[in-house]
C-alpha cells in the first residue's frame, strides 16, 4: 500500500468505474476535483497494488474537525482478501495522527455490500437524519 497521487488517477477512475455502488461524476471526480482534492488531503489518501496494477483505492480527508472517507473500492478480482480492511484501517490510522477522533462516510441505502462491509468496520448507520446538499454556482 502507498499514498495515491495524481498520477494514478486514469487507474483509478477505471477501478471506480469497474466498481458497482460508486457516486463518480464529471464535477467531483474529474481529474482537477481528484487533484484539488489530494493537495488538501495529501497523507490520508491510499492505492493497494498487487500484480503490478491498482486493485484498491480509499480517500480521506478532514475539515479540522471530523474525518470523511470516500470512494473505497477494489477490484472485483481482489475482494475479500482483507484489501478493502487494511486500506481502511492505514485511512483512519492517517486521519488520528492529523489530530481526528472522528470519521464517516455517505453510502447509496441500495448497497447492500457496502454496508455489511461498514458495519463489520464498526461504523453505525445514522437512521435520524437525511442529507441535504445544494449546487453552487
Ligand atoms: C466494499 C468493498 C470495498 C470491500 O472490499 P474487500 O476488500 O472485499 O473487503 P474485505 O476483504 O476487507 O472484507 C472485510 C469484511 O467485510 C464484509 N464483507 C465484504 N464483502 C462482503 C460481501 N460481498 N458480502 C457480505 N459481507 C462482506 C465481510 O465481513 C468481510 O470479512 P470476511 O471476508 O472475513 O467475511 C468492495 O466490496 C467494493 O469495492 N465494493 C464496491 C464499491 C463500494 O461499494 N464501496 C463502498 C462505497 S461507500
């Protein structure tokens, strides 16, 4: 495993798209969205490689305050294997030694997967409030 940098990027948006239950769009995750992204976030953003290609990826970040983690894949071939644990444990390893205590993440309801991977991690569904968001332009 090793910090992801923007050079990896057409591998990893190959991978996200390989991907079912990923939110990629051409804003967020264009390659200057993943770049501003990754010059905020620098030490807390991670690719796994085995047989010489990207096979996983997570990204985390912080506001100061609380932890976000984003877009954790692997590649189908490589699944349960223990890659999507071990990415996850180096993310939040990385987020506490920048002084954060807590962290979360948003996922589809319909991804059945992704979340029996979350709870497994010990993350706790919030079932009280919705998300609310709005475009800025
Ligand atoms: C979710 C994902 C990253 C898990 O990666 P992974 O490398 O297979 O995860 P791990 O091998 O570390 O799995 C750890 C545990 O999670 C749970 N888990 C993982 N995949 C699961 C599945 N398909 N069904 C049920 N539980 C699962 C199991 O408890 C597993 O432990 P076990 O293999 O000993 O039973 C991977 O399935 C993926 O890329 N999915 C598509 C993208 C996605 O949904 N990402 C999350 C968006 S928020």
């Amino acid at each position: 495993m090793r910090l992801m940098r923007i050079e990896d990027y057409p591998e990893i948006y190959s991978l996200w798209n390989e991907c079912e239950g990923m939110d990629i769009n051409d804003i967020d995750e264009s390659r200057e969205g993943i770049h501003k992204y990754l010059k905020r976030n620098p030490l807390t953003c991670f690719v796994e490689e085995r047989d010489n290609r990207i096979v996983g990826v997570i990204m985390a970040g912080h506001d100061g305050r609380r932890g976000t983690l984003h877009h954790l894949a692997v590649a189908p071939a490589y699944r349960r294997q223990g890659i999507g644990t071990s990415l996850c444990k180096t993310a939040l390893d990385a987020l506490k030694s920048q002084g954060i205590s807590k962290a979360g993440l948003f996922i589809y309801n319909d991804n059945a997967i992704g979340k029996a991977f979350w709870k497994q991690a010990g993350f706790m569904p919030h079932e009280d409030f919705d998300y609310y968001d709005h475009l800025l332009d």
